[in-house]
C-alpha cells in the first residue's frame, strides 16, 4: 500500500521524468504517449496482450509475444503506450 502523499510524490517525480526525456531519442509521429506502469501481462505462444493502467483508462495492446521478449516486459515494468488513431505502440523508456 502507498499512503496518498507518497503516490503524488511518485506522479510528480515520474512526470519530471517524462519532460526531462520528451526530446531524446529518434523523432516520432505519434502523439498520445502514457508513460505508465504495466497492470497485467498474458502471453501465449505468438500473441501477448498488454494492459496498462493510464489514470482513469486501461489501454490494452496486442504485441507479439516476441516483442514481450525483446522489450523484456513484465507486470510492473514501465513502459510508453503511443496511441494513434486505433492502434497502441508500447516501448519501454
């Protein structure tokens, strides 16, 4: 359990994280980033479904359980959901 005070805390710090690394790395055109924490993880032998916990929303991805792989993702991993129009970009920061 995380007591209130120590979960804005972790928002803010997180948040300062996310302006510090807005302009590293390659150029991309997707707009919509959440830079959550990974809820649930469910990988079969080609597919995984991905489910992220993106304040109020739970944004779900289907990768390829290779992408699980390479991304080395897991419950509780932080990751980047990139939306754009009907399809979720997860990559880790």
């Amino acid at each position: 359990m995380i007591d209130g005070a120590g979960l804005a805390r972790l928002a803010q710090e997180r948040a300062a994280e996310d302006e510090r690394s807005v302009d590293s790395g390659p150029p991309i055109s997707v707009r919509n980033a959440f830079t959550r924490i990974v809820t649930a993880l469910t990988v079969d032998d080609v597919v995984a479904q991905v489910e992220i916990q993106a304040r109020p929303h739970r944004v779900v991805s289907l990768v390829t359980r290779e992408a699980v792989e390479e991304l080395d993702l897991a419950v509780g991993v932080t990751v980047i959901a990139r939306v754009k129009s009907t399809s979720v970009h997860v990559d880790r920061p």
